[in-house]
C-alpha cells in the first residue's frame, strides 16, 4: 500500500476556510469582505452553539473568535474546542474589543494562537492569519511525513522480521542435522541463531518505542562479565574479517555484578564495540576490559580501548549527537549511521550510569561505562539479551 500524499499547501489561499464568530452581524459582514476579497472561503456564526454547529458540519482551516458573546463566551468555546481532540489543531485567534491583560492571557491559555483587538487594521489581521494557516499547513505536512515514516518502518520491520526467522530456521535445521560439524563451524551457527533472535527482539522494542516512547527498564544485578563475554564472542567474526584481535579482559573470573538491565547494557556494548571494529584500521586490536566494583577506579563497569584515529576536539562537540558526522571513516567499507554513540549516551543515563572518554587525535579512543553497584541479594538468572529502546 502505498503511503497517502500529503495535505496540500495552504499557501494557495483560496483553498483556506475560515470561520468567523461575532454576536454582531456587522462585524461579520466587515471581516468576511476582507477575507472573501484575499480569497479566503468564509463561515460564519453569531454565538458559540452555531459555531459548534458549522464545525460539525465542516472543519475550518482557521477560526476568528470574539471574546465577548451572550451565553457562551468565546474564551469558553475556545477551551471547548482544545478539549476536543479532532478540533484542537484547529488555530484560533481572538478578535475582540476587549484589551485587558488578564483576558489576553486568559485565551491564549485556553488555547488561543494568537489576540487582535478592535478596531484592527486590515493588513495586520491578514498578515496574522496567514503566518498561522502557514504555521498549521506546516504542521500538517510534519504530521503526514511522520505518518509515512512509521508506515515505512513498520514495512521495513515486518520485512526484517521475516528474514530474520529464516535464518534462525535454518539455522537451527544445520544445528540438528549437520552433527559432524567442527566445533568452530557449530559456534557460528549458533551465534547466527541466538542474533537472529536477539536482532528480532530489538525490532520489537523499536517499533514499540516509536508507539509510545522509550521502553521500561529492567533493573536487576547481573553480572556485566557474562554479558561482555556474550557481546565479544557476537563481534569476533567482525573483527576477525579484519584481522583485528578483539580481547577481553578477565576473560574468566568471579561474576563482575551491577545493578542494570542487561538488555540496554548488551545495547551499549554492541554499539561501542561496532564502532571500535568499523573504524580501527585493520590488523589493530581492539580491548575489552571489565572493571569489578571495589577498586579506585569506584563501581563496577568496562571499558573497551582502540587503536583507532581517535576524536578531534571537533568531533567531541558533537559526538552524543544523532546523525552526528564525524571525522573518522570505517576503514573496511563498512556502513555508519551516526545513531550509535547518541544511543549509547541515551541508555546509559536512563541507566544511572557514567560514560567517559580519553582520545587523542591518531592514538585510538577509550570509552569507559561505570555502573550503579548491585544491591546485596542473588545474581539474577542469564537471560536472552535483547536490545532496549533508546
């Protein structure tokens, strides 16, 4: 299906509509002259209740209101209209005589856009309501596009999804058919079938996130060495395409615990470690190095070292930046978003965290994660460890 053109343009005047409501029959005529001769379509209602009626009947582009009426008043029928979820987008300007402050500030926090006072000038109201119908069809056509943006990614997500479940599936048919494989061979296959479920995983968590903001985290002690461990071995084929030693330091040792979720702190470290792997020239190593609490260094956390060409004082401007140009280019034709460090960034204050970086132009980059210590009680089971919304 294909996605919906968006709105057209206000800018073409005459397709713009624009409801006046006045008590006073002449004010009507007066205004509906000036906006008829511009161009515009114009409605017109002589109390709040017609208002609602006409509204119902047709949805302006913009509404003139004044504040003063029998009944209901204006500045009740703008609150109306903010309450209503199909009319709040709706861009209302006061028109009316009465000048006090309080009423000013009162429509405007009723929702109001904007307040012209009586008697006006003709070349100021029509310069008001043009600036707010562009500032609506702008809005309108970032809406469309965001519209459109999801749809594609939802397409994309199901596509990826699919995709991903073959290659688990086969996978998993290798693993159960294919008992004389070396045991390096069997390690790739299962690596390819634990990412693909990891990977199926994060695409949930980022359509979810784009429904309704970021993810919940997790919280519980875990033991940051397992989940290095995990991350490193996921990354050495990488490396290894670039005859790079990725290392882990202490490869085997007593659990290492923090308090985190260790689906955002997989995140973290798959992000810092592709970058370390995409941007290091190849045949240089690339060092992870896990940090037990206790020592002077403070809590518990990791760190991972390259031999990279490092930041200049440029690129720490806007390193955490999404989108962020840098000034290092991958070194093997590799592909860079510049999402990973801003995600990075992101999910490591949501986890009370602390990330620092030592880098000097040519000498290679060393990022340090700290993490909040584990509270006293029971390192939780080792889960799957899918990626947290940003």
């Amino acid at each position: 299906m294909s996605p919906a053109p968006p709105p057209p343009a206000l800018s073409s005047r005459s397709r713009a509509c624009i409801l006046v409501v006045d008590d006073q029959p002449a004010n009507i005529q007066t205004v509906g002259s000036l906006l008829h001769a511009e161009g515009y379509d114009v409605m017109s209602a002589t109390s709040a209740e017609q208002a609602l009626k006409r509204l119902r009947a047709r949805r302006p582009d913009l509404l003139l209101l004044d504040m003063m009426m029998p009944g209901t008043s204006g500045l009740d029928l703008c609150r109306v209209l903010a309450a209503k979820p199909s009319l709040a987008e709706v861009p209302v300007i006061f028109l009316s005589a009465a000048d006090e402050a309080g009423l000013i500030s009162a429509a405007l926090e009723a929702g109001a856009v904007d307040y012209v006072t009586k008697p006006f000038r003709g070349t100021e109201l029509l310069g008001r309501i043009r600036t707010h119908l562009a500032l609506k069809a702008a809005r309108d056509q970032l809406q469309c596009l965001a519209e459109e943006k999801d749809e594609l990614l939802s397409l994309m997500a199901h596509d990826l999804k699919n995709g991903l479940a073959a290659v688990r599936m086969h996978a998993e048919y290798l693993a159960r058919h294919a008992p004389g494989l070396e045991p390096k061979a069997r390690q790739c296959v299962d690596t390819i079938s634990h990412e693909a479920v990891r990977l199926s995983e994060c695409i949930g968590e980022l359509l979810a996130s784009q429904a309704g903001g970021p993810q919940p985290l997790h919280l519980t002690t875990v033991d940051i060495g397992a989940i290095a461990r995990e991350a490193v071995d996921a990354h050495r084929p990488l490396a290894a395409a670039k005859n790079q030693e990725l290392t882990l330091e202490p490869r085997a040792a007593a659990p290492c615990l923090a308090r985190t979720d260790p689906a955002a702190l997989r995140q973290v470290l798959d992000n810092l470690l592709s970058n370390a792997i995409t941007f290091s020239p190849p045949g240089r190593p690339v060092q992870v190095a896990v940090r037990p609490a206790g020592l002077e260094e403070g809590g518990p956390g990791l760190s991972i070292r390259d031999m990279g060409p490092g930041f200049t004082a440029e690129d720490r401007k806007r390193i955490f930046k999404r989108y962020g140009r840098l000034s290092a280019c991958p070194t093997g034709g590799e592909t860079s978003t510049g999402l990973g460090l801003s995600i990075v960034k992101k999910l490591i204050d949501r986890l009370g965290g602390t990330l620092l970086l030592e880098t000097q132009p040519g000498a290679g980059a060393l990022f340090t994660v700290g993490l909040p210590a584990a509270a006293t009680g029971a390192l939780a089971p080792p889960a799957q460890t899918s990626p947290a919304a940003p």
